[in-house]
C-alpha cells in the first residue's frame, strides 16, 4: 500500500512574479485541477516559480500537466521555474522527462534540484 497525501495548490502574486506551491501527490486525480487553474494565473505576470519541493509523488499525468503550464507560459513569453524534491528530481530524470519541464525561457546557473 503507497502512502498517500491529499493534493493541495496555492498561489501567491507579487506583482508580475507568481509563486506556485503544490503539494501531496499529483496525478491523474489532480492534474486537471492544476491545468484549469494556472492557465487563467499567468495573465500579466513575467516569471513563475512552481515550488514542487512538497510533492510526494507524480505520475505521467502529472508531468503532463506540468508541461502544460511551461507550453502555455512561453506562448505568453513567461518564464516557469521549478524546484523539485529530491525523489520527484530523481523520477524525472529517470524517466528522461525532464527536458520537457525545461522554460524555453529559463536562466542558466540553477540549483540540481531546480528546472
């Protein structure tokens, strides 16, 4: 039996930068929640910062939509940053999936556990 934590999502404007925090386990059952919700959030912002550091599991869903956010970002010329734990880290690089997390706008010089 996996352990399980509820998926919770916060967000905090100062002015044109957002912060996201997310939270617990993101997968199918709460990916569609994080795709509804941040694409209304990046009107007039210039940087976004996903803190992922909380998540304690993500599935190919989840990543996807993930991925979403930084397709959906750079057509609006906004920049998405990541910083994830360690574990979810080592799943997406594992799995090679993490280049798609990369911002085509993103600064080099980031932490190993930032994207």
């Amino acid at each position: 039996m996996r352990y399980t934590r509820p998926f919770s999502m916060g967000a905090v404007r100062d002015g044109r930068a957002l912060t996201l925090t997310l939270v617990g386990e993101l997968d199918m059952e709460s990916a569609d929640e994080v795709r509804r919700v941040t694409g209304g959030l990046l009107e007039g912002v210039s940087a976004v910062e996903v803190d992922c550091s909380s998540l304690v599991f993500i599935d190919s869903i989840g990543i996807s939509s993930l991925a979403h956010l930084v397709t959906l970002a750079a057509r609006e010329g906004v920049e998405v940053r990541f910083n994830f734990s360690e574990r979810v880290l080592r799943v997406l690089e594992t799995s090679g999936l993490i280049e798609r997390l990369r911002s085509p706008l993103a600064a080099a010089g980031r932490p190993a556990n930032a994207v």
